[in-house]
C-alpha cells in the first residue's frame, strides 16, 4: 500500500503477486476503488504484477484543485508506470476506467503494452439514450441520496476527506456530462485491444461492433487457419452479465488472462 506523488496528486496505489512478473495496472469504475477488483486478484495477480489504482478524487486518493477528466488522469497512469519503475505496463479499466486506459493507449503510445478496456465506448453516443439521459440529469443534488448506496459506503469509509463527497459527484456529473469522439484516436491506437462487453451492456451492441471494427476486427472471415484474421485486437462478450455485474462474471478472468497471455507466444 503505496502512495506516488504525482501531477499533484498523492496517488494511492497497492501492489499484489511476483514482483518479477509483467506489469498490469487495475483502473476501477465511477465511485469505486482498487478494492473493486478483489474478486480478480487471484487470478490475474498469480504469474505477474499486478497493481490496483484509486485515480483522482476516488478511493483512497484525495481530490485535487482540476476537473475530473480521462486524458488528466491517463496522464496520472503513465507516470504511475514511471515511478514503479517500468518502461510500460499492460492496462485494464472498468467503465470509467476504461475511458482512462483507452486514453492512455492514446496519448501514451510508448507506456503501453496490452489494454483490456471493460464496458467502453469510442464515443459518447455509444450509451443507450436511456443512459445518455441519465447522465445528462446527473448534479450535484444526487450526492445526498447518493449517501444509501454501497458506493457512498465504501468512499466513506476509505477517502482522506469524506466531506469531498459532493464535489466528486458534481465532477463525475461534469465528465459524464462532456461530449467526445475519439474514433478516428481508437483507429490510430498501435496496442492491441481486448473490449468486453456484458451481453445487456449499457452500450449499444451496434457500437461495440463499431469499436471492435475500428480496431481492424471484424472486417472479414479469419478462414480456417486463422490467417485472415485482420487485428491483434479482440472482443468478448460475457453472457448472462449487465453493465452493474460484469466485474463479477466467472467469464472475465479467463477471456482477460486468454488475451494477455497471447503476448508470450
């Protein structure tokens, strides 16, 4: 259990399995933290090294005087790699977290080996309506009722500051909030990409094919021996799972360990 002083934040981090072993960096959700990946660790921590991060204003990580944004907190995930020390590292992101990875295969090119990005989009409009309008009414006045969930219950009990509270949901409403299109980037990303989907994802099934062909998938039958295949990258699509429950499915491990491992041979 560590903190690195980074881009002015005090950013928490903890490290599990062999220290000789790859390196992989664990990116949560939306109100959530390192901890959220418990039910991973023991497999993806067994033959490398693997590092769970509470990024800006979550977890354990205290808040700092910036808006909440996926390219400032890429930017937080490639001096991570730095300060423990590695050239690059392998990285999986979750939701929010995705949109952090997917931005730091973006704009650090150089750091990155392998990406898992777990319920993402290339673009806003990748979200049902439904999910876009949710955002949309997001603010600050959810931050009180907000305070029966699970989510305020974990942040109260680990964050240095609880009171930061409110301004973590305002932030999270603004980045919600914010309109982006990063296809023609997700085109140009040279790491090869595994995207997971739930099968009742909150992306649209016909954007995750989009996603998929951006990276070069998808385009053609791979044949019989797998010679026509077009991408290193890959898609997955975990049946039985929602938006809510993907980190939770028994599919997850294998298809993750399954994609990195590819690097070995």
């Amino acid at each position: 259990m560590s903190y690195a002083e980074i881009n002015g934040l005090s950013l928490y981090y903890e490290e599990h399995g062999p220290e000789a072993g790859g390196l992989l960096l664990l990116l949560h959700g939306g109100f959530g933290s390192g901890e959220s990946f418990a039910p991973l660790l023991p497999d993806l921590a067994r033959h490398r090294r693997v590092v769970t991060v509470d990024l800006q204003g979550h977890g354990r990580t205290a808040d700092i005087d910036r808006p909440l944004r996926a390219a400032l907190m890429a930017d937080d995930v490639a001096a991570l790699v730095g300060h423990l020390g590695r050239a690059r590292a392998d990285v999986l992101g979750y939701s929010m977290g995705a949109k952090v990875a997917l931005r730091t295969a973006v704009q650090h090119p150089g750091v990155v080996g392998r990406v898992v990005l777990v319920s993402a989009v290339a673009r806003r409009d990748g979200w049902f309506p439904e999910v876009l309008a949710g955002m949309d009414a997001m603010s600050e006045d959810a931050a009180a009722p907000m305070k029966q969930t699970p989510l305020y219950e974990l942040y109260e009990r680990v964050a240095p500051r609880p009171q930061d509270w409110p301004a973590l949901v305002r932030k999270t409403a603004e980045m919600l909030q914010e309109s982006y299109d990063w296809t023609q980037e997700v085109a140009a990303v040279t790491a090869p990409v595994l995207l997971v989907y739930a099968d009742c994802d909150s992306v649209r099934p016909a954007h995750m094919a989009e996603f998929f062909g951006l990276l070069g998938g998808g385009l053609r039958d791979a044949v019989w021996d797998g010679s026509g295949r077009t991408t290193q990258s890959r898609l997955a699509v975990l049946p039985g799972t929602s938006h809510y429950d993907i980190m939770a499915s028994p599919g997850l491990s294998p298809a993750v360990l399954r994609f990195l491992d590819e690097a070995k041979g």
